[in-house]
C-alpha cells in the first residue's frame, strides 16, 4: 500500500497532473455555481409566468429581460468554453459566472417587489369592507378567502395550479362584496361606521334604508352621543 502511495504521490507530483488536477476542480467549482444559477433563474422564470397567470397585465418585463440576458451571456460562456477549455478557471470565465449570477439576483428581485405590490394593492380595497362584513352574513365566506390570499402575499406562485387557485380565489373574492352588497351607498355607509365616522342622516337615505331592512342588520348600529 505504501507504494501505492508513493505512486500516486510521484504522478501528482508531475506538471501535466497538476495541470489536470487544477482543471478538474475548476470544473467542480464552475458547475456547482451554474446549476445555482440555473436554479434561480429557472425559479424566477416559472413564477414569472405564473404570477402573469394571476395578473395579465402585471409588469413583470424586467424579469423577463434579465432571464433572457442570462441566456445570451450562457450562450457565450458555452462558446468560450468549447474553443478552450482549458480557460475554466481564467479570470474571464470567473466575471461571466458572476455576471449571470448577477442577473439572477435582478430576476428574483423584480419578482419580489412587483409581485407583493400587486397582491396588496388587491387585497387592500376590501380590507375595510371585509372588517365591517364580519358581523353580516356571509361575512365568514370573505375573510376565508382573504385569509387565503394572504398566506400568497410574500412570493409569486412556485405552480400554475397555485396561480389558478390564486386567480380563482380573487375572483371570489369579488363576488363575495357583490353578494354582500358593499359596494354601494350602503357599503360606504357600513365602513364610516366601523370608523366612527359615519354621519347618522345618511340612514334616511332610501338606498341605505333598504338595504338595512333587506339584510336585517339593525342590530350590527349602536347609537352613542359625542
């Protein structure tokens, strides 16, 4: 076994090995940094699509550019690589790599900020609506699906069955107010008064009237004096 050892000790000992050895961990080093960035720039090119599947007309365009950067400049380490690969551990090869780390970090980040803005900016228009249908019937049925959409406010959907399911959720969403009836005069009325700032003469206002007598909610209003 010693001599087995030395052996091995004496060819690593030779240039050319060494030379093979330094391009072997080279090439150890480079693919362990492109399948990370193949993974994120994979990862924000599908939540990508799906988050366009939620909202059609989002911007989610610089996405979209850095993946395809990222592309073009792949393309170009490959062609580099194929005419010398003996150039995988140059200082050139090491500023591609970083450059398309680079442009996974920018695919990421407009993901992480244009989607969140787009899911509150949803979510927001009902928070005072769903807070006052609380006590009304079929005020459960909203804060479900507002506790859902929630839980989806932080990242875009990692499966187009969760941009479905995100899709399908607002658009319940939607019909649970109309169903409600909040969108009107009274709507307006209701989300004053959970303020305390509603103006008790609106009640006169036959659009209000009726539809505290349709839904019976006399019982949610108590009067105070200032």
């Amino acid at each position: 076994m010693s001599t087995l050892s030395d052996i091995t000790k004496r060819l690593e000992e030779l240039p050319e090995k060494k030379k093979m050895k330094a391009l072997n961990n080279d090439v150890q080093t480079l693919t362990a940094r492109l399948v990370d960035v193949h993974a994120k720039l994979s990862d924000a090119s599908n939540r990508r699509a799906n988050a366009q599947i939620v909202f059609p007309d989002g911007d989610f365009s610089k996405t979209a550019t850095a993946v395809r950067a990222a592309a073009r400049q792949a393309a170009n380490l490959m062609e580099a690589l194929e005419k010398d690969f003996s150039d995988v551990g140059s200082r050139a090869t090491e500023e591609k790599v970083t450059r398309l780390g680079d442009r996974a970090k920018h695919a990421e980040a407009d993901l992480t900020k244009t989607w969140p803005t787009l899911m509150q900016r949803q979510l927001k228009s009902y928070e005072a609506i769903a807070e006052v249908a609380a006590n009304l019937p079929g005020g459960a049925v909203l804060a479900e699906i507002m506790q859902r959409l929630r839980q989806h406010t932080d990242k875009a959907p990692p499966t187009k069955q969760t941009a479905n399911t995100i899709s399908e959720d607002l658009t319940a969403l939607r019909e649970a107010v109309e169903n409600l009836g909040l969108e009107g005069e009274a709507g307006k009325f209701l989300i004053k008064a959970a303020k305390g700032t509603a103006d008790p003469r609106d009640l006169f206002k036959e659009e209000i009237k009726t539809y505290f007598e349709e839904k019976g909610l006399w019982h949610v209003l108590a009067v105070t004096i200032k």
